[in-house]
C-alpha cells in the first residue's frame, strides 16, 4: 500500500485530521481517497471501484452522477450563487423550497427554518423550544428527552441529545439532556416478555421519567422514526402509538428527526408515516439535497409554527440563523432532489426494491453467526453474534462488525460497521443486478471472516 513516499494515503493522512475513523485500522489499511462516481459506485486513486452500499453517508441517495441534479446546481450558480437569508431578504429558491417543504409535509401548514447540517437543525429546534418556552413564561421548560442508541449529530446540544457513550469524552451530555431505554425488542426485552409488554414498558418508563423531572421542566421529546447511526433500530411494534399519547398528555412536542429517514428511505416520504404517528415538528437533512449540498432543516408543524412566530413578534425577531441558511444553490439543489425522489420515481423503486433487500437480508440472517436482521425499507442491518441462541456478542477484541466491512471493502463493496452490527443503506436508484452483486459480496466478507473468528 504505501509504496510511494508521496502517494495519495500518505498525504491525506499528513494533513487532514481524521473524524469517526478507527486510527489504528486506516494507519494499517490506507485512507480510500475517493476521485470520482457512477450511479452507486465511486472511484479511487487507485482506479479501484466500490458499490456504495450505504449512500455515502445515508445521504447519496440519487448516486453519484445525477445529471439533474448537477444541472439544477450549476443553472442556481450562473443565476445567482449565494445569497442570506437575514434582515428581510432571501432567494426565490429558498422562497419555493418551503412552499414545497410544506407541501410534501405531513402538516396542513407550517414553517421552515434552514441550517447547513441535521445536527445545526437540532440545535436550531432546541433554541426555538427554549426561546418559546421563555417568551411563554415557562422559562423551566428546557429539557430534552432522547433515547439510548439515538443519533442527533455532534454540534454541542446535538451531541447531548445523541444516546452514544462515546461523547462522554467531551464532558457531555449537557445537564437536562435525558436519555430513555432504546426500543429494540431484540436488545432489551426481558426474557418472557413479549414485544407489546416491551413496547408497554417503554411507555411506562416515559411515563415515569415525566413524572420524575417534571413536565413543566420538559421542552420536547425527540426520536429517529427508525434508528440510524445507532445501528438501524426500528422500533417496537406499537411504539409511536404508545409513547404519543403519554407526551399529548403531559404537553410535550414530539419531534421526528427524519435526517435519515425523510423524502423516502423507509418506503414514504417520512418515517412518521411509515409508523403512522403525526410529530409536532421535523428535522431534516441528508437526503433533502440526495448528498449535493449540505443543508438542513427544522420544519414547525402549525402550534409550534404559530408559537415560536408569536414569540419572535414579542421582541421583533428570532435572533437565529447561519450565514449560508436558505443557500439558492442548496434550495435549488433541493428542490431536483425533491423532484426526482418523490416524483421521478425514486421513492416507488425505494417500494419495489424493498422486498428483495429484505429477503437478502433474511437470507444471511440464517448464518449461525447472525443473530438478527432488521430494517425498514431501504435501511437495514445484520447483528453479529459468537452464539446464535443465547445472542451472546462476539468479544469486541475481534472487532467483528469492523473486520466485515473491512473485508467488504477489499472485494469493492462499502458498507458500515456499528457496534457488532453491519449496516446497509443502499442508494434508491440501486438496481436489481447491483442489490444482487451487493449481497454476494457481504456474503463472501461475513463467510471468510465468521471462518477466522467463529
Ligand atoms: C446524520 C444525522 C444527524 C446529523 O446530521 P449532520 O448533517 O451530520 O450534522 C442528525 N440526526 C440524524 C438522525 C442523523 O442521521
């Protein structure tokens, strides 16, 4: 690998600091230095080609080479490149991106509020929550409830909404940041406990956490439809439906962060209407713009649009926003993006694609070094386990789930390693052939490394 002195690997690593990369692993293996893409695939350096079987980063979602949207970029860029939205101005195309957010919502109406990133737009909602709260003259009203397992991204309150260990190292979660038990029925149900005694239970602990910190100091409850970064953890049967009701009841907001899950990856526009629940309020981001301008959103259902505006008229403004929110290129971008997933036909071959992925999956899931599949639409995963029926892990010595994708990675496949899990997040323009070469690659990997370490 690093045969020249000056090769691509060497400089990348020379220069640029590293963020969620195992070191040791891209010290031994090389940094992958990405040239270019076609449909799923990208290209390295090395001329070498890899399926992308996780969208980039769950974000790549039209591939690599969209046609339209690259036109839709470079039209906005001779027209006008850049633009802000402050002090009573802003692009046509940020003016046509709400209209249409709205619109393709499940709100009747609402508002848009733009970020550069899911994790700015969770710390956008959580400044709303506290400024409306305050202007409401609740200014108690300012924790957050997440789940264990949940990913909300990594700007300061993001992180502190994020139910991952790992941020302990940075001193964080912030106080008031209150994590609950992560549905996963297969993870955390009690031995005889069936899945709508699990689901109860995780109603009653949302109950008694309520209870316990006090609705009037609880600002909002905020979940992933379907866990992403966690390790794609649908939820238990049932659970929306009855965890919604508890925080109607006690006068919390339910916020979707659709960042992975909005404009189609679970076979509907958005989550919430795969799990048949209606939030307050959504974040979006990732596959807004299919990965080709980074931009995100909050969009307000109507009480807390209505609230939050009311609060702002109070002291004439909302004091909040980032120099590039409401981009014309990003909402240009958007706008093709929406186009292509919801009415081009990307978000029906999400639909026609489903049923083949998941019987891939549950084809591998009969391994005995698989514990479970799981998944929801075009998001899936495949648990590692040492011992099938006790569900026992493999010891984390033998980097397991890292050692698969590393494999993967050799036979130009990418996929992702999560805790002992392997994750899938295909594009939506995959077709059958390349679902198909995708699967026989992941299995190949799982079979040569269950051989070395099983
Ligand atoms: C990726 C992600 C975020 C953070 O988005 P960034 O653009 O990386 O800041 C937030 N929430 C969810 C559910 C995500 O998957």
């Amino acid at each position: 690998m690093r045969d020249e002195p000056n090769d691509w690997e060497s400089r990348a690593e020379a220069n640029s600091f590293y963020g969620f990369t195992d070191l040791p692993s891209v010290r031994r293996r090389g940094t992958v230095v990405v040239t270019h893409g076609e449909g799923p695939y990208i290209f390295d350096t090395r001329g070498r080609r890899y399926l992308d079987a996780n969208s980039g980063l769950w974000n790549m979602v039209a591939g690599f080479d969209n046609p339209k949207l690259a036109e839709a970029a470079k039209a906005q860029y001779d027209r006008l490149p850049g633009y802000h939205a402050f002090f009573g101005r802003m692009s046509d195309q940020t003016v046509m991106l709400s209209e249409r957010l709205i619109e393709v919502s499940p709100f009747e109406r609402g508002r848009v509020f733009y970020t550069n990133s899911g994790s700015e737009a969770n710390d956008t909602l959580v400044k709303m929550l506290w400024f409306l709260n305050a202007a409401e003259g609740r200014p108690e009203k300012r924790k957050i409830l997440t789940r264990v397992n949940g990913y909300h991204g990594v700007t300061v309150v993001a992180s502190s909404m994020t139910g991952k260990a790992y941020n302990s190292v940075f001193g964080l979660p912030l106080p008031g940041f209150v994590h609950l038990t992560c549905p996963h029925y297969w993870r955390e149900g009690r031995l005889d406990e069936s899945e709508a005694e699990f689901t109860a239970r995780m109603a009653a602990e949302l109950e008694e956490t309520i209870s316990l910190e006090g609705a009037e100091t609880i600002a909002a409850f905020v979940a992933e439809p379907v866990m992403g970064a966690g390790g794609v953890i649908p939820p238990s049967e049932g659970y929306f439906q009855a965890i919604a009701p508890v925080l109607q009841r006690h006068g919390i907001p339910l916020v979707a962060d659709e960042v992975i899950c909005g404009f189609g990856r679970t076979g509907e526009a958005w989550g919430c209407q795969t799990y048949d629940f209606m939030p307050d309020a959504i974040i979006a981001s990732k596959a807004m713009t299919a990965g080709y301008f980074p931009m995100g959103a909050v969009i307000l259902g109507p009480e807390l649009a209505d609230r939050l505006q009311a609060a702002s008229d109070a002291i004439e403004e909302f004091p909040h926003g980032f120099t590039a929110s409401g981009h014309p290129v990003g909402c240009a971008v958007s706008l093709a993006a929406i186009e292509l997933i919801l009415d081009d036909g990307l978000l029906e071959n999400v639909r026609r694609l489903t049923p083949r992925f998941e019987a891939g999956l549950a084809e591998l899931a009969r391994k005995p070094n698989i514990g479970e599949w799981r998944g929801k639409g075009l998001m899936g995963a495949l648990e590692a386990v040492a011992d099938k029926e006790n569900r026992t892990p493999f010891a984390s010595e033998l980097s397991v789930s890292e050692r698969i994708a590393n494999t993967c990675t050799d036979h130009g496949l990418i996929c992702r390693p999560l805790g002992q899990s392997v994750v899938l997040c295909p594009p939506f323009i995959m077709t059958d052939a390349q679902m198909d070469e995708m699967f026989e690659k992941l299995e190949g990997a799982l079979d040569q490394v269950f051989n070395e370490v099983a």
